[in-house]
C-alpha cells in the first residue's frame, strides 16, 4: 500500500481554513514511528471490492483544525488530558456509489504519546470509537460494505443492513467521478463520457455483502514506511 506524508497544500479557495502559517508541521522520525504503531487496522466484508490504497498522516496539536476534514475540529471530542492527536487520512480509490474517497481516524494522545481515545469519520461525521477492541497498540474498526463509514463494533454496521444492502446492489444509487469543491479545479478536465465510464465500472462492482468481516488491512507496517 502506497502512502503519503502529512504535508498539504492549502487549496485555492482555502476551503479547509488553513493558511500557510497553520499547516501542520511535517513528521519527525519518532511521531511516524509512533504512528505506524497506532494505525488502525480496518475490517471489511469479505466480498468487499474496495481497499484503502493511500494513508496520509497529521499531527495535530491542541485546537489545530484538520487539513482535510475542515467542517468538524477534532480537537471537539478530545478527552481531559490530551496532548495531541493522530489524524489518519484513508484513501479509497471508491466506494459503491462513486469514485474515490477520503476517510479518517484520530487517534488522541497524552503527554506519554499513550492512546486515551478514538473518533472516525462516518457519513461526513465524527463519531466516537470508544467501544473498539484494541490488538496490542492498534485500534480494530469495522468499515461498512461498499461504504467504508466506520464503526466500532460490527453489530452496528449489521443495524444498517437494508440501507447497505440496496447501495452495494442497487442501480438506482449508483453516481460517477464525486467533484468536490477543493477538488474542482484540478478536476475540471472531466467531460461526461468519463463520468459515465465511472458509472460503468462502479456498476459491474455491486457485490451482496456478507457481513463476515473476514477482509482486514492492517494500515501499520508496510503502508507507512515511507512518513519518517
């Protein structure tokens, strides 16, 4: 798995609300180590045809907003005695219903560097992950079929089986290339045919998900090794 630094270029539109001044500091050799020891690892459905592709990493200090998860500060969820937080950007080449996609998981920490709690996107949300099973030092999370929201246990991916069950079999929900507005510029060179070749591919991935999360991608070893 092929990753990416921490470092970001602000957008055109500076739609993150990040100025050149507030852009987080680039990893030294010690935090990326210490985030290949905490990276999540991710459980997926067994038919799941989707996998992470990307991981890109922030080190966030107190108050420091997200470079790419602009609308929601996670620093809003952190516990009494955290000192920083791990911010893990996930890139999916897509998901079930258009292409590419861009997760997250925070990862809080104290002043001994040691994990006292975990969020992660879901839906465009922040939601808490304090029910995951941790292994070792790394956190478990389960990523819906086709959709890749995270949860903490698998018993509440199954409680949105039906609403799952249509997107990852369903024409009707099926969408194209996902134009988002920090994007546009750079994207502009799209015309309808590749949008509708998107449409085509995306069509041939529905798949019946079986809620056996027996496909898991462990973010740590190899995906991280080039952050230090």
């Amino acid at each position: 798995m092929k990753s990416q630094g921490p470092n970001k270029t602000p957008n055109s539109d500076n739609s993150t609300g990040l100025g050149l001044d507030q852009l987080p500091e680039k990893l030294d050799a010690q935090t990326a180590l210490l985030a290949r020891q905490l990276a999540p690892i991710l459980l997926c459905d067994k038919n799941e045809p989707f996998k992470p592709v990307a991981v890109g990493i922030t080190h966030l200090r107190p108050g420091q907003p997200s470079p790419s998860f602009g609308h929601i500060n996670p620093a809003t969820q952190a516990p009494t005695g955290t000192d920083s937080i791990l911010e893990y950007e996930i890139w999916w080449d897509g998901d079930i219903q258009h292409l590419y996609e861009l997760e997250h998981v925070w990862i809080y920490l104290d002043e001994n560097n040691a994990a006292i709690h975990v969020t992660a996107s879901a839906h465009g949300k922040m939601l808490d992950m304090s029910q995951s099973i941790w292994q070792d030092r790394q956190v478990r999370l389960f990523c819906e079929p086709g959709k890749h929201a995270h949860s903490p246990t698998s018993a509440q991916v199954i409680e949105r089986r039906e609403a799952l069950d249509k997107a990852c079999s369903d024409l009707e929900g099926v969408g194209d290339i996902l134009v988002q507005p920090f994007f546009a510029q750079q994207l502009a060179f799209l015309c309808p045919y590749d949008h509708y070749l998107a449409f085509d591919h995306l069509r041939n991935l529905r798949f019946k998900p079986t809620y056996s999360f027996e496909k898991s991608f462990d973010l740590s070893p190899s995906s991280l090794h080039e952050l230090a």
